[in-house]
C-alpha cells in the first residue's frame, strides 16, 4: 500500500522515507492539506497529515469520497481535525500522543531568554559593526518567579528548568504535577499566578475552554515588564487584546512560536508576498517580541519520535490493531 503525506518539510521526508521502508511505500507532498489539494488523495487509503492540515467537514468529505479511510496526524494536537464528521463518515483518526517533551521545553525556554537578554537586536547590531550595550539590558532570571499554566509533560520539563535557574515556581491546571509539586511548585488560581509571575508560559491543548485563556483581562492581569511566553497553540492568547498591550508599552518580552491564524502562513515562504495579515505585520514590528514559525517541536530527536509513531499508528490500522492513539476507531 501506498500511504500519502501531505506537508512534509525537506528535513523530514528522507525520515519518513525510511520508517516506512520495509513496511509501505510513501509518496511525500511539501504542501499542506486543505479543500484546493485534498482532491490528490483520491485512491490512497491511508493520508499522513501535519499539524496545520484542514481537515474540517468539507475536506473529510472530499477525503471519504476519494477513498481515504485513514488519518495518521503527525502531531500530538488535534484541534484541526472535526472528529464528529471524521466518525460519521467512516475515518480512522490517529495521533502521536508523545513525543520529548524536552524539544518543546527547551525551545520556550529559548524563546524567554531570548527576549529577556535581547539576543536578536544584538545580533543585528554586531552583523552592523554596531557593538553598543544601550538597549540590550535583561534581567536575572535566578530569584524570580515562573508562572506555568499547563503542568504535564512539557510544563513539567519547562519548570525543571526553571529551578535549575533558582526561581520560584507557581503552577495551574486541573490537576498538580506531584513531580512538580516535589520542586516546590505552589499550584494557585489562574489570576494570582499571572499578577505575581515574572515569567509566564503556556504549555495547555486547544480547547474550546481554553480559547483565548490569555484574553484581555488576563494581560491586563500581568505585571507590566513580564515575559509571556506560548510554544503550545495560537489560540491560547488573543492576538489582539495582546497587540493592544503592546502599544501601550507593556510587558518586557513576548516570545511566540505559535500565531492564531498561522494556518496558511507557517511553513510556508511568504517573503516575496504582500502580508495580507494586518495583526501578524503589527505583531512583528514591535521589537520586544519574537515570533517564530512553530518550531519548538522540530528537532531530531522529537521528529523522530512522531514518525516512528505515525508508522505504528499505520501498521496498527492495517493489522486491526488499536492503541491509545487513536481517536476515531475504525469503524
């Protein structure tokens, strides 16, 4: 059998190529799934698809009526995926559920020193011979405090880290992280957390409850020089309650990887292009943020990992097996 994977990065396909080799045969596509391509998948059973694919009613029933009774998602999230059609019409829904919660971790970490010592000014500057300190001036981390909304895994990787660096740790989520707990994380509510963190970084699914978890109210919560970090989902932070923060010269750092509406944007080169998105141009220009493109994730060791899954998630739905990753059984 033949599987489709649709938005493989260059890194990745000579990866994809040999998890499966031995097992299927795998036809790579750099672009990504959505209602103008998923007409190509028509005759493939079985479609890998990445973070960013459309997999709303309407491409599913492009999908379904081509032939595809599969979906291997590459990614732990789902929020892209309409679960209620992909059932009513007969699709197979898997996903990674684990991978190194280090990559990410780490990356959000990056992110919050990054903004912190302001490492992409200097650089700028010293690629320009200009080597003055004026502006450049961060904080120690040591002493603060890291305010962690979403305390498995990653949350959990990230608050490691925090103590290495000697900060205090405040926590939030349905449930305490007893490995948390034991590094001296105090869980608090929701907004106790935001006004006494230095630091605050999102690591929680996109959910309709969790939509916008950092609205309005919420920054306005957050001391004025804090760092907000998200390597989680776009749709955690409002964009544009966050841009109206900005403008008003708040927060000492705000470190994304991820963007709302980065569908049809991330991954992809758009620098030849007009920018058609008006709240990503503003969000840009402000240099006390770092945007990157949903990278947090893409390392080795972590890709790896989500391939070597997706290749069992395939392998289980060919031989009639079923695991915890699946999310729509097979029918």
């Amino acid at each position: 059998m033949e599987i489709l994977a649709f938005g493989v990065q260059a890194d990745e396909k000579p990866l994809i190529e040999q998890a499966f080799a031995g097992h299927h045969d795998v036809r790579c596509l750099d672009v990504f799934l959505n209602e103008d391509t998923a007409p190509i998948a028509a005759g493939y059973e079985i479609v890998s698809t990445s973070v960013n694919a459309d997999l709303g009613p309407r491409v599913l029933q492009i999908l379904a009526a081509g032939g595809t009774r599969m979906i291997a998602q590459r990614s732990t999230g789902f929020n892209n995926i309409d679960l209620d059609v992909a059932e009513r019409v007969g699709m197979t829904v898997a996903r990674v559920s684990y991978y190194s919660p280090y990559s990410v971790a780490e990356f959000a970490w990056t992110l919050a020193m990054a903004v912190n010592r302001r490492i992409v000014r200097a650089s700028t500057r010293t690629r320009d011979f200009d080597f003055r300190l004026d502006g450049l001036m961060g904080r120690d981390m040591h002493g603060r405090t890291a305010g962690i909304l979403g305390t498995g895994k990653i949350g959990e990787a990230f608050a490691r880290i925090a103590h290495g660096f000697g900060m205090r740790l405040l926590g939030w989520d349905v449930a305490e992280n007893p490995a948390c707990v034991e590094l001296g994380m105090k869980y608090v509510p929701k907004d106790q957390l935001l006004a006494e963190s230095d630091l605050i970084t999102l690591h929680v699914p996109l959910l309709p409850e969790t939509r916008h978890l950092i609205d309005a109210a919420a920054l306005r919560a957050m001391r004025s020089d804090a760092i907000l970090v998200n390597s989680s989902r776009g749709g955690l932070i409002d964009t544009m309650a966050l841009v109206t923060e900005l403008r008003a010269g708040r927060f000492t750092g705000v470190g994304l990887d991820v963007y709302e509406a980065e569908a049809g944007l991330f991954f992809l080169d758009k620098s030849l292009e007009a920018v058609e998105d008006d709240t990503l141009a503003r969000l840009v220009t402000f240099p006390n943020v770092l945007v990157t493109s949903h990278q947090a994730y893409y390392t080795a060791d972590a890709v790896g990992q989500i391939i070597d899954t997706t290749v069992r998630n395939v392998l289980d739905y060919t031989e009639g097996r079923r695991s915890e990753n699946v999310l729509v059984p097979r029918s």
